[in-house]
C-alpha cells in the first residue's frame, strides 16, 4: 500500500515478536502510518528513536535490558520530539502510573486494545493528545478531585498478595510463589482484604480485575 508523504512515522518496542508482528498487522493497512522500526528491548527502542526520530513509539511497559518507563525517560531527557504510549497487560498500581506520567508518556493502554482504538490512539499522540485507558483516566480524574483509591494504600508486598488473589491461587501457592510461609501470607490476605473494605477472596479479586490490577 501507497503510504501518505505526512504519514505518522512510528516504531514498536516489544520483547515478544509475536507482539511486534501483531502490531504491525494492525497498522500495514492504514495510509497515514508508516512503521519505520522495531527494538526488542527498551535499550534498542532508545537507539533507534535516536536514529530515526519517529513521531510515535509503542512501547511495552516491561521489557529487559531497560523497562517502557525508563526508555521513555530516556527520550524525554533527549529532547526528542518522539511520543510515547506505554501498552502494558494489565494497568498497575499508581506508583507506576506516576511514574510513566512524569517520564512524559503521552498515552498508556492494555495490550487488548481495539484495532481502532489504537489507531487512534497514535492519531491522537501525533497530535499532541493524550491516549490513556479509561482506567487510567478514572484515576487521573480522582486523583486531580483529591480522591484515593484503596488499593493505593497497598504496600507493594501487599499489592503482590492481591495479584495473586486475583489470579485465583490459594495462600499455599502465593507462599511457594514469594518465597513466605503460609502464615505470613494469611496475615497479608487479612490485611489486604481491610484496606480494600472486603469481606472475602472474591470480591478482592473482583476489585483488583475492575481497577485493571492484574491482565
């Protein structure tokens, strides 16, 4: 396919290639997009911006050698015009929301997104928009309202509890998978479960998949 003169130059940053080729399915028929590069690791994605300069990076929040968050920081402190969205499984906690935000992404999504709503997404990002998920938007929004999410009071331990609750493993499978005894692990789950103001396993695995905590 003919590619437009403007097109939106972009590059994928993905570890996993059955994602970059995904990726590059999704974008091969739209004319204002031309794919200039792919890195497999935050440490190339960094490079080839510094090379090519595209207008828009997808970029995987984890990747070896130099995470998503990093990489974009990287390219933030060079002051290359390059945007940043962040494609991630599952949203995170607010730590690592802020994060991203202060290592200036433009746009943060889940690896399901639609077809077109990553299309556009990057339209949106050429142009200076922002691109977040509507979880993340929720957040943004009760945070700026001075509002808090209970989870945000999680300690990162027990953040790493609820994520496995979510993911339906019983204490003696969360203990043998962080390396704790079980009764540690049920200490956790007790706590977990009254900061979020649940009464048991399920709706705390309810929460964590509502606010996007695990994929």
């Amino acid at each position: 396919m003919t590619r437009e003169s403007n097109a939106i130059r972009v590059v994928i940053a993905d570890d996993h290639a059955i994602v970059r080729e995904g990726l590059r399915t999704l974008l091969s028929d739209e004319p204002d997009i031309d794919l200039i590069g792919e890195a497999g690791d935050g440490e190339e994605a960094v490079a080839l911006v510094g090379r090519e300069t595209p207008d828009v990076v997808l970029m995987d929040i984890a990747m070896p050698a130099l995470d998503g968050v990093a990489a974009a920081e990287r390219i933030r402190k060079a002051g290359w015009p390059t945007r940043v969205i962040l494609l991630t499984s599952a949203i995170g906690d607010e730590l690592r929301l802020q994060e991203a935000l202060d290592a200036g992404v433009i746009g943060y999504l889940l690896k399901d997104v639609s077809r077109d709503e990553l299309i556009r997404a990057i339209r949106s990002a050429h142009g200076g928009a922002p691109a977040f998920h509507p979880a993340v938007q929720k957040q943004l929004l009760r945070r700026a309202a001075g509002e808090r999410f209970p989870h945000e009071d999680l300690t990162p331990r027990e953040l790493d509890i609820l994520k496995e609750i979510a993911r339906g493993k019983s204490n003696k499978s969360i203990a043998y998978e962080l390396g704790l005894t079980e009764g540690t692990v049920k200490g956790y789950v007790s706590t977990v479960l009254s900061k979020l103001g649940v009464n048991d396993r399920t709706q705390a695995a309810l929460y964590a998949v509502k606010n996007g905590l695990v994929g």
